[in-house]
C-alpha cells in the first residue's frame, strides 16, 4: 500500500537572479522513511536539480545532512517522515548557503 | 533540451580566466586521518600546505565511519613482534612486511601524537589503556578511541587549525593531476563545488589521501564519496598500483528496514563472550559459526548459509543480541560501553538490539588494494606520496581489525614528512598555466549532453557499474565471469562517452557533473579491478576464486601501469632475525 510523503523543499541558487522559492514534491512511500531517503529519491526520480548533502557516515554523529524540518534542526539520516504527512525542509544554516539544502560548514 | 550538449561552462571557463590558481609546496588530496596527519608533518616542516576535500572537512570521507578502534601494542606480554606476526599470518602472508614493520613499531608514538592533540582513549580505572581483544589478536590490542574515527579526526583537525601554513578547502574535488615535466605532478585541476567553477593549485609535491574505492559496488558500507580518485589519478599519472582485487568484505551490515541499511554492527564484538555474547543465527535461527574467526572465513561461513538457502528473508543472516549469554543488565553495560554510539542511533530507529533480532550480510568495508607505497610513503612516480587506505601493499588478502586507523597515522605522518622534503629539494618551477589540462576537464563536461531523461543520468550508470562489479567481482569470482564484467564495463564505457546526460545546472553545487566525472574514474577504475581479479588465479584472503579454489604456496603481488600492463611480484618480507634485541 504506497502512500505519499509530501516535502516542501526552500530552493535557493546564489548565482541566478531568481528568487528563492518553495518547490513541492510528493514521494511514494511504502512506510516510513528517513529525510535522507526521500532526498535521495527525489534526486534520482524527481529531480536532479536539488542540491543536498548524499553522505551518509552510518553512525548518526558527522552532521552532515542537517537539515531545518518545519523550522527545526534535525539530522536527515535519523529522522523518519510519515506516508500522508506534508512537511517543510530548509537549510540548516542559511547565512552560509552554498544552494538548496546544502551550506558551508566553515565559515 | 533533447541533444543539446551541456553549456553552462562559462562560468567554469571566465574562473579560470580568472586566474584564481593557488600556489603551495604540499598540496594532501583528502582531509581524512591520512591526510590531515600529512599536513600536520608537512607545516612541522616548515611547508605550506594545502588540503582538499571532496566534502565538508570532519563529516565527509571514510575515516568518520570508522569504529573505535585502532590497533597498537598496550597490554603487558604483548609486543610489537607479536603485533607484527598476527598481522603477516591475518593478512594471509600478502601484506608487504616492510610496511607491516613500520606500521607496528611507530604506532605506540603516534598514539601519543593523538593524545596530544586532545584525542581520548578509553583507560581503566588505573588509568592503563582499556582495549579490546578483537579476532586474531594474540593479546588484546584494540584501543578504543572515544567518538571513533569522527572523533580522531576532530583532533586532528583542531591540531592542524594550530598552523597557519596549513589551509583547507573543503568541497573541492580534484579531478586531474598536472606536470610540467612528466612524470612528477606539479599541480592539480579541481571542481570547486561552492561557486561550480574549475579552479587549479600549483605545489611541489603531492599526497594522495583520498581513502579507498568501495563505491563500486552496489553494497558498500563504506561513504559515497569513496569512489577511488586517487588511485586513478595515480594510475594517470603513471604510478604503480598493487593488489586491486583485494577487496574486505564485512559480515554484519544491516541489510533492513531500508532506513538503517547499510549501518555496520561489529560482529568482533557480537561474537566475543566477554564483551556482548551474542551470536550469529541463520534464516532458520540455528548457529553456524564457531569461536572468533577472521572476517575472511566469517564471511564465508555466512555466504554458505545464504547459499545453501539458509539465509533470512533478506538475504542475510540475523544479528542476534536477545539470548546474550551475559543478561539483559550486564549486555546494556556492555552496549554502553563498548558499541553506545551504534546502540542508541539503532534503538532511536527502532531497532533494539535487546529485544529484536536484526538482518545483516556481507558488504564491501574496505579495499586493500591500492597504490603501491615504499616505506617512506613514496609511490613508484617522484614527487607523489600517498597513505591511508588509498595505498594498496599495507593490509594484504585480510585487514585485521584496527589496523586502518593505524595506518592513517603512521603512514600519514611519514607521508607529509617525505613530500616536504621533497617540496624543499624541489627546483622552483616556472608557473605554467595548465591550460591543456583545463581544456581536458572542460572537454570532458562539454561532451555531457542536456536531458532530463533518467536512465541516461550519471545515477543509473553508476547503478549499473555497481550491479555489475557486485555480481562479477563480489564474493565470488571466477574466470568467466570476470571476463563478462570487463566486457559489460567497456560497454557502459562506451555509453557514457556517447550517451550520458545531465540536467542543466548553473553555478554552486553542480552534483551531476561532479557525479559524471566521479562515474568516469570509476568506470576506469572498475576495469582494472576487473583485470587484477582475473589476473590472481588462487584463492586468499577476501578473493574468492570458484575456479581456482586453492591458495599458492608462494604469494604474490598483482602489479598494474598505466602502459605496462599488469605483472605479478614478490612480497618483500622481513627478516625474523631482525626482532632480535
């Protein structure tokens, strides 16, 4: 039984004279399934233009897919979205943005 | 959009315009353990440094992966010989015992290094080391390092900020080596991932630290980042390679629910009664596996469950952590002391080892193989070192447990040590521009065509390569059928130079192109892979070979050239004498 996740994804590319704007994407979902996942999903079915971070380190500790899920910062690879849900996704840091989800740890 | 050829390079073009090239006499290709132990020696020796990193420095990479553990002589009785015979015989005597004498004696120093740098080991109350006792140890060995290796390179890193020689870039990918005079490298062509622009670095020496190439495979628990750019830009740049179908497989890599697919459980800590007396269990919840065996033979005794139709619903074998043999009490303690990490990212994804069994098989962990390296960390092309596991003659048919870490310090140090000496014997080279080498990338992300047509993106080749390395080059090989996977390779090949498509991007983070020209070192790669397996006609270690299913009695090498085909050569061995006092 496929349900939906909905994701409202805040897409941002610094080199265009674009606005920043709120994409929405829709995952089938069998159960389920981590942010990490869906970003994965919508970068290799729905769209390839999304930026975000892929590494996954397997022990729940780099941060590296720190994600802002409806105004909180969570990480990616632990956090589970539920099939019917709608749910909003932001960069962690938006004053170091590189584009869409992923930033600068550095600065 | 259809046909039309990528355009968006005018950015990439004007930036090199630009002329936004950097100068530095060491510049470390990889910001893990190897490589930022490299920069630390380098700066010590007075060099500027520059370290790139495909990801973000400390969360990108393989060393953040790793566990606890890192192997080094503490425990009273034990010694660097013994260290150094468990090694030889674990490594199923292909380990290159030159490097395995280093490895041993300079590991107590570099522990102390790391303690320096404010990296913490798990001590007894007394305040000696706490180590565990992993399989095929003849003492207990493994110092657990607090946060693993996230945790060692943390330290490092906070070590390296102490010097301002050292600069660090991450989300910079370096895709091809420069040399004014063939052979040795004096600069590198980089895809700065921040602004999307190719960029170059002009140095004196170079260290490969890029770590090892299990992104080939379509079961890896190993970073996606780890797709082997150093050992092909060694391979480009003339370097010998050694060993490549040595491939460690891991035993327990938890293979559902999806979400935590792909998450290691250290079965050397499942298995062992003093630490979480638990077992591993068949599809039909009977026992198969005795004692601590090597990961080697584990892996075998698990794959003929799982052959003999006795695997678990998802082709594995379960971790089964419920009928501990130390109590539900003491089993917490131990999860809590010794796996806390792993026991509480599981348990907050619902999976409570206490309480549930849970699936895991085999994956890809590491790759043994690699560049050929000398005792100083010297590759087989002057001016280009390398260390970690992106070298190939360390670790032989079998890593034992610990010793990767190991070697990311040990060989790291020397690494940086030998290219700053080099760096400053180096002649001053006039710059040259590298425009050849530019117009070569740029070429290359040209031939890219625009489409938003999926089976045509970077992802479905690099699926592709991954089945095929999985089911022709994975646990078990045999002749014809690593013939059929070089052939199925050059086929993809072919596709990719003709057929392989991006979505048009423009600027930042452009993660197509930077996956296309990741797949094209892997497909590279992939081939040679395929040629060493073919070539090793025996059973060792992790190459299991169904036509040749027995070992030789005298070892040897597989050595690869970029135009010298591939050979085989002699282990070099120590003389036991020398332990000697």
């Amino acid at each position: 039984m496929e349900k939906i996740i909905r994701v409202s994804i805040l897409r941002e590319n610094p080199a265009t004279a674009k606005a920043p704007c709120v994409q929405i994407y829709e995952v089938e979902a069998k159960g389920e399934m981590t942010i990490l996942e869906i970003l994965h999903k919508i970068y290799q079915q729905l769209d390839p233009t999304i930026a975000y971070r892929r590494y996954r380190c397997g022990r729940r500790i780099c941060r590296s897919c720190e994600v802002k899920l409806d105004g909180k910062i969570v990480r990616g690879c632990a956090t589970l979205l539920r099939p019917g849900g709608t749910y909003s996704l932001e960069p962690a840091r938006p004053s170091s943005l590189i584009r869409d989800l992923v930033f600068e740890f550095d600065k | 959009m259809e046909g039309a050829r990528f355009a968006s390079v005018e950015p990439v073009m004007k930036n090199y315009e630009d002329k936004q090239s950097i100068l530095t006499d060491v510049l470390i290709i990889g910001g893990g353990g190897a490589g930022i132990r490299a920069a630390i020696e380098a700066a010590r020796e007075g060099c500027r440094v520059i370290v790139t990193n495909k990801g973000p420095v400390g969360r990108s990479g393989v060393t953040p992966m790793a566990m606890e553990a890192l192997q080094c002589v503490c425990t009273p009785g034990d010694s660097e010989e013994l260290h150094f015979r468990d090694a030889v015989a674990g490594e199923r005597y292909l380990g290159d015992e030159r490097l395995i004498a280093v490895m041993v004696q300079e590991a107590r120093q570099r522990v102390r290094d790391l303690e320096s740098f404010g990296v913490h080991f798990k001590r007894k109350p007394d305040g000696r080391f706490d180590p565990m006792h992993h399989p095929g140890q003849t003492f207990p060995r493994t110092l657990f390092i607090q946060g693993g290796g996230y945790g060692m390179l943390a330290g490092l890193l906070a070590e390296a900020g102490k010097y301002p020689e050292i600069q660090i870039l991450s989300d910079t990918f370096v895709v091809k080596l420069c040399a004014d005079r063939e052979p040795t490298p004096s600069g590198a062509i980089y895809l700065d991932l921040k602004d999307g622009r190719l960029k170059s670095v002009h140095c004196q020496a170079v260290v490969l630290a890029t770590g090892g190439y299990e992104e080939l495979w379509a079961f890896t628990d190993a970073a996606v980042t780890a797709c082997g750019d150093g050992v092909i830009l060694a391979y480009e740049a003339g370097a010998k390679l050694i060993d490549l179908e040595m491939v460690q497989f891991y035993p327990t890599v938890i293979l559902h629910p999806s979400a935590i697919a792909g998450t290691l459980f250290q079965y050397e800590l499942i298995v062992n009664p003093e630490v979480l007396g638990g077992r591993l269990l068949n599809g039909k919840k009977e026992t198969f596996l005795a004692g601590m065996p090597l990961r080697d033979d584990v892996i075998r005794a698990i794959w003929k469950e799982i052959q003999s139709g006795r695997g678990t619903e998802h082709g594995g074998v379960f971790i089964d952590l419920t009928h501990s043999s130390k109590g539900r009490d003491a089993l917490t303690a131990a999860l809590e002391k010794w796996q806390p990490n792993q026991f509480h990212y599981l348990k907050d994804m619902g999976v409570d080892l206490r309480e549930v069994m849970v699936e895991a098989g085999p994956h890809v962990h590491f790759t043994m193989g690699g560049i050929a390296i000398d005792e100083r960390a010297r590759t087989s092309v002057p001016g280009l070192f390398a260390a970690g596991e992106v070298t190939g003659n360390l670790h032989g048919a079998n890593r034992i447990s610990g010793n990767s870490l190991t070697e990311t310090q040990v060989f790291g140090a020397i690494a940086g040590s030998s290219a700053a000496a080099f760096a400053k014997e180096r002649a001053r080279l006039a710059s040259t521009k590298f425009q050849g080498e530019i117009e070569e990338v740029l070429r290359l992300i040209r031939g890219l065509s625009v489409s938003r047509v999926h089976s045509l993106r970077p992802y479905p080749f690099r699926q592709r390569l991954q089945n095929i390395m999985w089911e022709r080059c994975g646990l078990e090989r045999d002749g014809e059928g690593l013939r059929e996977g070089r052939a199925d390779v050059e086929e993809l090949v072919k596709k990719a130079v003709t057929e392989m498509a991006v979505a048009e991007t423009v600027g930042p983070y452009p993660q197509e192109i930077q996956e296309a020209l990741e797949i094209r070192m892997m497909l590279s790669l992939a081939g040679l892979v395929l040629d060493s397996a073919f070539f090793r006609k025996e059973t060792r270690g992790h190459h299991l070979r169904m036509d040749y299913p027995s070992s030789a009695a005298d070892p040897q090498h597989t050595f690869l050239a970029r135009g010298r085909g591939i050979w085989e050569g002699e282990v070099q061995r120590r003389d036991p004498a020398k332990w000697k006092k």
